[in-house]
C-alpha cells in the first residue's frame, strides 16, 4: 500500500508540474510575442525618428546656409562700401524675404552699432555680445553661431550669426550680426503632424539648447550635459536610441545628428507611447487570450487533481480495509510473484514485514495442499492456482503451507485481475480457520460420544427439534 501512496502523489506532482509548465509556456509565449511586436515597432520608429533628423539635419543645414550667404555678403559689401549700409532698404527690397531673420545689424571694433534694420538712433554699445568678443579675438573667418540671448533693441530671445568683417591690411573692424528667430523653427516643424509628445531640438556642442520643441511648448537656453550629448552621436552621426528626455521627461525613442558644416545637433524623438499604441491594443488582445488560456488548463488540472484525489481517498479507504481485516491478502502476477499484501497475510505466512513478500514467488515462500491435506507439487501448485484465477473460485478447507514446514487449514479465494480483457494476475485472500476446525471437531466428537451413550441407554430417548420433529431415537 506505501506503495500505492507514493505513486499516488508522484502523480499528483507530475501533474502540477506539468501545469506549471503548460502555464510557463502559455505566458512564455505570450512575453515572447509582445517583446517581438514591442522591438519590431520600436525599429521601425527608430528607422522613421532617424529619417526625420536626417531631414530637420538637412533642414537646418539649408537654413543656416542660407543665413551665413546673408552674413557674408553684408560683410563684403562693408568692407568694399563701409559699415553704414542702409539695412532696413535691402529688407524693403525683400532680399531676404524667405529668411527667418528677426534683424540686422553691423557693429564697428568698438562694438558701437553702426547700421540696423530695428534702430536709427546711434550709438548703441554691443561689445559684451558673445560673437563679437569671439571675433575681435580671433582673426578666423568662420560662422560664429551664439546662444540663445535678448535683443536689446526689441526683448526678443534670438540666436545671432556673425561674421567678421576686416580692413584691406586684414585687421579687425567689425562685425555683421544676423538675428535669427528660433521659433520660426518651431513654427516650421509644429505643421507636421509628427504627434503631439513629439520632441525636436538644436544644441550647441557646447550644450547649450538653441531650440527645444515638443507639443505646444518651446524652450531656448537650457544646458545640457555636454558629455552625455557628445556621447549619443555614433559614427555616422546619428543613433536611435530610448531614454527620457532631460527637457520634459518623457520616454522616447530619439535621433541625433550633428550637422556637417556648423557645431550644431540635432535631435528628433518620438513619444514611445504613441510609437506603441497601436501594438498595446494587441497585447491586451494576447492578454485576454493567455487569460483564457490559463483558465482552460488551470479547469483541467482542477478536474484532474480531483480525480486524483478521489483515488487517493479510495485508495486510503482500501488501504485501512485491508490492513484491519482479519483475511490475510496479497496479491500475484501471472509469473507467481507477490505484488502487495495486507498486515494479516504478512503475519499468517509467518513473515515480519511486506518486504520479506514482495517481488517473491509466492509458491517459494508455502505450499498449497489437496483438500485431504496431501502437499501438492510446485508445478501442479501453479497449474492448480492459474485454473483457480481464471474462475475465480472460491477454495474450501484448503491447507496452505507456510516456507518453515508448517501448515494452517485455510479459507482460500482466488480473484482475477484483467487488463484490456486479459487475465494479468490475481488478487488472493485466506482466512486461517485453525479454531474453527478445532470447534467443529469438538462437536463431531460431542456428538459421537452422545450418540454412544444414547444407544447404550436402556431407555428409549426420542430428540425434537423446536417444530415437533424427530431428529433423533435410540434403539430402544
């Protein structure tokens, strides 16, 4: 039976394990999809966000292009005509028109302001203004492109271009200055429909933001960590990449890319959570599925733990039959060998424990007699107890000998086992019947010496039974 019990629950294991792995696999599955679904959107957003900084790159290439020839040719003209053009005339001539240009404006070494398209009144200093010091400083040529800084003449924020201009022997005179509107950008990329949380910014390589654009909000002048920003560009000058942004916060998956020909980046980020709307719609749909899934395995493994658990108590059930019965039983395969037996059996066959039954040839451990008491031989034995598990016949006043020599008058059944309609054992119960024997010689002797004394009587004795019948008369 201990036997029984450990099968029982190894089955029960087996089959939480198995639950436990058809479950794992369910929702393995399902990770295994939405993480697929989740990287295969997220690439196709970085390829798009690397697109779109390719064309703000672009964009912003052109425009500043566009800015430096106005910058040069002021500087030209300056130094062939001097430094008191007419600026607001070339505006009205609409030379510019297409330009994001918030003004013009030539200062003299001094940084006096010369000529401008926003004032006619003279003299205005300028010489704390970050291009001009960078040129007075520097004999070099290039664009200089400052921070996001007031306008003095009119309060507005404005990011200047400058460019230097010289004397004939190559010395410092002045500079042009080109006053650009950062929010002109902004108003140019607020037509696209790129979503709402969508993210574009310009940045120094000294960190320092030109333009920062998101939704309806626009922000100029705010540091960024130079080394982390540098960090981000690759080779190529562009890399995707999913982070919070350090303006707003949001998650996005963004681009940078440094312009060519100027120390600017650019920087493009789609809000991750538009980027997934649509593939979070499907993952609850996996969701409801695994859900519905999980439920359905989670019913079986219900129904079938019950069931275990039902041949389990039935098992206990037998189990405590068989061993607070007085009938010794065991069990047999076809072969002769025990597979199970009962306390009773153990004790009647003169064994200590089950152990010393099991996997034994049973016809090894006693012997079966003919009703007459005669042993029988251990081939007849078998043949004898394989007609009997075949009809399951009931044994009167059998004899079984016990492995030591001695032997005990027994009630003998014999039971088949089948499988698929083949006989694959049997299961055997005995019951020693020593005492019964015993009570029943007693009265076969009782009766004899009554009847010796009943014929030798010299009277005449007549026995009835309760209904007035004669059971019994002497001779006499």
């Amino acid at each position: 039976m201990s036997k029984w019990k450990v099968s029982v629950r190894n089955i029960t294991a087996m089959t939480v394990l198995f639950g436990i792995i058809l479950l794992s696999s369910i929702w393995g599955g399902v990770y295994l999809e939405m993480h697929k679904e989740r990287q295969e959107e997220l690439q196709n957003a970085a390829h798009d966000v690397n697109s779109y900084a390719r064309m703000f790159a672009e964009h912003m290439e052109r425009t500043i292009k566009g800015l430096d020839g106005i910058a040069l040719y002021l500087a030209e003209r300056a130094e062939r005509e001097g430094l008191a053009l007419d600026l607001p005339r070339l505006m009205e001539e609409k030379r510019f028109r297409w330009q994001p240009i918030a003004g013009l404006a030539i200062l003299d070494e001094k940084g006096d302001l010369v000529a401008s398209t926003q004032v006619s009144h003279l003299p205005i200093n300028n010489s704390s203004l970050e291009g001009f010091r960078v040129h007075r400083d520097d004999s070099g040529r290039e664009l200089f492109i400052s921070k996001p800084q007031v306008h003095k003449a009119n309060g507005k924020t404005v990011i200047q271009l400058t460019r230097r201009i010289n004397y004939a022997d190559g010395s410092f005179r002045g500079v042009v200055v080109v006053a650009v509107d950062p929010y002109y950008l902004a108003d140019f990329y607020m037509q696209g429909d790129l979503g709402d949380q969508t993210e574009i910014a310009l940045i120094g390589w000294d960190g320092v933001v030109r333009l920062w654009q998101s939704g309806g909000h626009v922000r100029v002048g705010q540091e960024w960590n130079k080394a982390e920003l540098m960090g981000k560009l690759d080779a190529d000058g562009a890399r995707p990449l999913v982070m919070p942004s350090p303006m707003d916060g949001v998650n996005r998956i963004s681009a940078y890319r440094a312009l060519q020909e100027y120390p600017l980046i650019v920087l493009e980020g789609i809000a991750e959570e538009r980027v997934l709307a649509t593939v979070q719609k499907r993952i609850a749909g996996y969701y409801w599925l695994g859900g519905l899934m999980s439920a359905v395995v989670a019913l079986f493994i219900a129904l079938q733990l019950r069931g275990i658990k039902r041949r389990e108590q039935a098992e206990e059930r037998l189990r405590l039959l068989l061993t607070s019965t007085a009938e010794g039983i065991y069990g047999v395969d076809l072969a002769g060998n025990c597979t199970f037996a009962n306390p009773a059996a153990v004790r009647m066959l003169g064994c200590q424990n089950e152990g010393e039954l099991l996997g034994k040839n049973i016809h090894s451990l006693m012997r079966y007699a003919y009703p007459d008491g005669t042993p029988m031989p251990l081939e007849e034995c078998r043949i004898y107890r394989t007609m009997r598990v075949a009809q399951g016949t009931h044994v009167d006043d059998a004899v079984l000998w016990k492995a030591d020599g001695t032997s005990f008058p027994a009630e003998y059944w014999a039971y088949p086992q089948y499988k698929d309609g083949e006989v694959i054992g049997a299961v055997v119960a005995f019951m020693d019947i020593t005492e019964r024997r015993q009570v029943s010689d007693a009265l076969r002797e009782s009766e004899r010496r009554m009847r010796a004394i009943t014929e030798s009587a010299r009277d005449a004795i007549i026995m009835m039974d309760a209904q007035g019948r004669v059971s019994f008369w002497n001779t006499e």
